[in-house]
C-alpha cells in the first residue's frame, strides 16, 4: 500500500487482491461462510475498483448490521434445481443472491451453449450490491446477458401516492469486437438509493424530480427522501412501467419477495432486501450466420460517427485500469474501519 497522489484524493491504495482478501476476512469474521465470504468479496471489491462508490466498500456497515441482525443466513448453501432444458432455478436458502448464481452458473453457461439460452430464477435471496458484476463475466465469454433484480419497497409508482417498488434495476451485458463487453446497470428510479445515501452523507441535493418527503410533497434534500419519503421513477409512467416488470419477474416469476412482501421489523439492523432475481443468458453463436461481436462493433461505430463520446461502462473500465495499476484508493478512515471490522 502507498500514498495517493493528488490533494482532493484519498492518502491511501490497497491492490484489488489486497482488499478482496481483507473483505473476505471481516465477511468470515462476522458469520458469513468462507464460500459465501469469498463471493461477496470480490463482488464489493469489484465494485470499488471500478468506481461504483455506492456499491463497494460503502455498502459493509450494511452487510455486517444484517448479518448481526439475523435477517440473512451468511452461511446458506444454495440449492440448484435442474427444471427444464432451458430453465434452473435456485433456492438461496434465504443468503445472498451472489453464491446463488455461482453455484448455478456452471449449469447456466452449459444450457445456455446448448440451447442456445436459458434462464435461471433466484429466489429467497439478498442482493445489496451492483447488479453488472453478475452479467459482464458472459459477456467476456462471448455470451449476452440480462439480469433483473428487485428491492425494498423505496419507489412510488407513477400516478401513486405512497412506494410500491424497489429501486429494480436492469443490468446488461454483450460481446463487442474489438473492445470490452458493452455493459450498463440502471435502476428504474431516479437515483439508486445508496447515491441518496451518499448524497445525505456528504451533504449534496439530490436532482429535481428524483424523490418526495414523507408528506408526498417534492424534495431534493436526501435526508427528507431517506426519513419516510419515496424515490421517484425515472422518466414518469416508462420507468414506472419497467419498475413493475421487474417485480414480475424477478419476484413473481422467480417465486421471491415482491419489494412489498417482506417485514424486517424484528430484525434491527436489517438492510438487504429478500426478494427474488432472473437472469437470461444468449449464446449469439447460436445465430446463423450471425457474428453478433462484429455487428455490435459496427453498432458501436456508428455512434460514434453520429457523436456519441462515451459508452455505458467505459468509465468502470477506465477506473478499472487505473486501479490496476496505482491501486484502489480509499480514504484513511474507510480503511482503518475494515482493517477494525477484520479483527472483530
């Protein structure tokens, strides 16, 4: 580890390996399995590397308050049923989605070759983190991948008056040539609610139209829309639209919790959402005649031409490699706490 350079950064860098291991460490020492630990590790430090501040080491103080709290089983084995040809579905044992899908993802990958695709439903499940890390690893395999998750109930519907959904975001991934996999994860609200947390934290407004007080009534202060208000959908009735299809078939579909249906309220400290998450997966080989990698080139290059800079991921892939080589650079406190957390 080593000073970071620059007078606004962090004086502190931790390697990608180092801090996977130091996570995995503080995830075993407060319950979680070394299978389960080692998941969500990476998964959080992945996050971090590439920039998702509200996702990496941001997100600890959540996990370790619920897994003290009882509300997750940091030790669950997933348990991967075999339903059709083209469909699996996996019991997480009321744990984290993340080992949900490892344990699946062999299995998946096989169908979906074969197949040409397949689905795989999770259900009784946790997910507290970003949603592109479990979509990106097929597009890297030559696959396209879909991935839809929902959350605590947190977002008014559009036309409502009181939260219904989850943040629900949509993650997708898929081969381009000659460049990295094309990768975006979106919630259908406003804003994801870790940046509100954020926001409240470090003090900043949130954007007009993204969330109401607990009266109903428009705000822009995080702290009002954290204290018993809402977030609001992106782009009115369409985010609100995309929002319930999530539901449908992260939860409904799935057999998880809609974004309603759960009750943390005997589990103080509880933060991870129980519900439910699908995932397609595509074999583009599978098309005949169709080199899907090129075409998603030529797409990308038309873009260009027509002025579009940036891509949905490219700033994860340039923090990425950044961090490849200075490390990952997190404030001296933030450290300081996960080395603490790491000894109990």
């Amino acid at each position: 580890m080593s000073a970071a350079v620059g007078a606004n950064a962090p004086s502190e860098t931790i390697s990608f390996t180092e801090l996977s291991a130091l996570l995995e460490r503080i995830f075993v020492t407060h319950g979680a399995s070394a299978e389960v630990a080692a998941v969500l590790a990476h998964n959080c430090a992945t996050a971090q590397r590439d920039g998702a501040q509200s996702h990496g080491v941001f997100r600890m103080a959540g996990y370790l308050s619920t897994l003290a709290s009882g509300w997750v089983n940091g030790a669950a084995v997933p348990q991967v049923e075999d339903v059709a040809s083209g469909y699996i579905a996996v019991d997480a044992g009321n744990g984290f989605a993340q080992p949900a899908l490892s344990a699946a993802r062999p299995l998946l990958v096989r169908k979906a070759r074969e197949a040409g695709i397949a689905v795989l439903a999770i259900r009784n499940s946790h997910h507290f983190a970003a949603l592109w890390p479990d979509v990106e690893p097929f597009a890297e395999e030559g696959m396209i991948a879909l991935s839809v998750v929902n959350s605590m109930t947190c977002v008014v519907p559009h036309g409502a008056s009181r939260p219904v959904f989850g943040t629900n975001p949509i993650a997708f991934a898929a081969p381009c040539a000659g460049r990295p996999p094309l990768v975006f994860d979106m919630a259908t609200s406003a804003l994801a609610h870790g940046d509100v947390q954020i926001a409240a934290r470090e003090g900043h407004s949130l954007p007009s139209g993204a969330g109401v007080d607990r009266h109903g009534q428009p705000t822009t202060d995080p702290k009002a829309v954290l204290d018993g208000g809402a977030l609001l959908p992106f782009g009115g009735h369409k985010g609100s639209a995309l929002s319930m299809m999530v539901e449908l078939l992260a939860a409904g579909l799935t057999g998880g919790n809609f974004s309603f249906e759960f009750d943390w309220s005997r589990h103080p400290g509880a933060q991870t959402p129980w519900t439910g998450q699908l995932l397609i997966v595509i074999d583009p080989a599978r098309a005949a005649g169709n080199d899907f990698a090129e075409r998603a080139r030529e797409l990308v290059d038309r873009m260009a031409q027509a002025g579009v800079s940036r891509l949905a991921g490219e700033r994860r892939y340039q923090n990425r490699a950044q961090a490849q080589q200075q490390g990952i650079a997190l404030a001296p406190e933030h450290l300081a706490q996960l080395r603490q957390w790491a000894e109990g």
